[in-house]
C-alpha cells in the first residue's frame, strides 16, 4: 500500500466529524513560504499528525492534471504530490496543503500504512513542516530556508 491510502471517510447525510490535520493547528504566515501550518499545542513526539483520508483527500490522475490550463496545473502542482508509480497527484482537502518544506521536518512522512507523525516535540504556535523528498517524486532540491 502507498503511505496515503487509509481511512476511509464517506459521506453521508449525518453529522460527519473528520480530524483533518490530526492535531490542533492554526495556518499563518510562514517565515519559509507564503502560509504555513502552526501547531496550536504542544505536540509530543511520535504523535500522529496527517494521514490520507479516503473520500476527502483528492487523488488526481496525472492525465487530468496535464490538460489543466496552465495557471490551473501550476495551482495543482504547488499544492499536490505526485505517486511517480501510478502517475497520480495527491491533493489533501485539509490545510496539510500547507506544509511547508524543511531539510529538518518537525513531521516525519511515514511510508505505507499509518499516518505521518511528529518527529520530535513541537512547541505551541511551531510550523509544522516535512520533507518533500520523502514523498514528492517530482521534488528536486531544497529551499533556502529548512
């Protein structure tokens, strides 16, 4: 199994409560780039943060992104992430669209099952980053601030 596929989340004519992000954030402006996603409180290492979720989550096929108009597919390609293997992009629907890049992520991307989890302790109002290169396969380098 790909490290997004997981819960799944159908909806339905209930009340639907879905943890998006697994943790309390908040988004704002980001030293790194443009938004960023902030932890609200305290995060313990080891805890999960994100995960796929089935239904919500938007996965694209790579077709589809390619006949985008352009100002569309560059829309796309900074939010998602493309599975080289299935040719499939990954948009979450949550504000893990956010998650800025750092060579030192605060996430640690889980690969397989199972959600991404804090690779250490987070303090309250941190940014929550990871590293692009461990699920990006379109990702070629760094940014100047990690």
């Amino acid at each position: 199994m790909s490290r997004h596929q997981s819960t799944d989340c159908s909806l339905s004519t209930d009340l639907l409560f879905i943890f998006l992000l697994l943790v309390p954030t908040t988004i704002g402006v980001s030293p790194i780039e443009g938004i960023g996603v902030f932890a609200a409180e305290r995060i313990k290492k080891g805890t999960p943060v994100w995960e796929f979720t089935q239904g919500f989550d938007l996965e694209i096929p790579g077709e589809s992104i390619r006949k985008l108009p352009p100002s569309m597919r560059a829309t796309m390609l900074k939010y998602a992430y493309r599975i080289a293997k299935t040719d499939t992009y990954v948009l979450p629907a949550d504000d893990a669209r956010f998650m800025n890049h750092s060579d030192h992520p605060a996430v640690l991307i889980v690969q397989g099952d199972g959600p991404d989890i804090a690779a250490r302790d987070i303090a309250p109002r941190e940014e929550l980053t990871v590293d692009y290169s461990a699920f990006d396969e379109d990702f070629t380098g760094s940014f100047s601030a990690s």
